[in-house]
C-alpha cells in the first residue's frame, strides 16, 4: 500500500477495527454519511436534505452500522478465498459496472483488467461522471444496463434448448 491508496481507503483499515466505528459514529450518523457521500459522489451536492435524512434514518437503526461495518471486515476471509480459487474462473454471466469518476475506484484500477482474472467472460459498462454510488449517481442508466444484462441472459437461457434453468420446475 502506498501513500496514494491509503488516503484513499483509510476507510477499510478504520472499518476493521472491532467495535471502534460504531462508538465514534452512533448519534453522529449524518456527520459520517456526509462526508461519505460528498467525497464518494462525483457531484458532492447530488443527495437532498431529505434523502440525506433517509439515509441517517435508516443506518441510525440498531445494528445497521455493524452490518455496514462487518462487509469490511469480512475483506481478510474474501481474500483467502480468492487466494484459495483464483485458479477458477467464474463461470457465471458477469456484469461489472462501476463509476469511472470515482478517485479510489475507477481511476485508480483497472476494472477490465481486475475482473479478466476472476471471470470467464466478463461483461463491462463503466459509467462517466459517476462516483462510487452509481445506483444513486445515475439510477435511470443503471437500471437500462441491468434490464439489458439480465434480458440477455434470459434470452440466452431461453434460446438454449439442452440447457434448463436451476430454478426451473421441470425435470
């Protein structure tokens, strides 16, 4: 880890400190959600003051700032299993979409490259002008690209008549 990348991620390295996240944040949720959205967004003004309020609301409840918290600190147990497989490729159709304006995301990896070593064939839409939020930055595009992916495979599944869905009721 270099200078550059710890600035940018102090958050992993903070939200894996058992306990210690959730006593400096509890009852100070929208101070944190702030910063975060302001610096995560390309447009730092994107969320209203209602929307904000939304969001305190919501991780204000008991235990969701755990839960935001424990998907960091699972990221030790996701590394060993992507150490332990990474000889296996995901088989499975892939989309891969991220924000390409987002400073610790898009612009300091490469996406394309990261994705190429775990996904047999990976499928990419990189989204300009988008932070890491893109659900939230650009929801109407989000929404077409994954209507499109899962159309796609619908059809794909549909078309494909020796092969039957895992959900499927026939046998």
């Amino acid at each position: 880890m270099n200078a550059e990348i710890a600035r940018g991620h102090w958050f992993f390295i903070f939200n894996n400190v058992p306990d210690l996240p959730e006593a400096l944040i509890t009852g100070r949720e929208e101070v944190w959600l702030r910063f975060i959205f302001s610096s995560w967004t390309y447009d730092p003004q994107l969320f209203t003051p209602d929307e904000i309020a939304e969001y305190v609301r919501a991780y204000s409840k008991p235990g969701a700032l755990r839960g935001a918290f424990s998907d960091y600190r699972s990221g030790r147990e996701d590394v060993e299993q992507d150490e332990a497989d990474k000889d296996a490729l995901i088989a499975c159709p892939t989309l891969v979409l991220w924000g390409e304006d987002f400073a610790i995301g898009g612009k300091m990896w490469n996406f394309r490259e990261i994705w190429r070593g775990m996904v047999r064939n990976p499928e990419f839409v990189s989204i300009a002008q988008c932070g890491h939020l893109p659900h939230e930055e650009h929801p109407e595009r989000v929404n077409a690209e994954l209507l499109r992916f899962l159309d796609a495979q619908r059809d794909r599944i549909g078309s494909d008549s020796s092969s039957h869905s895992p959900y499927s009721t026939h046998s």
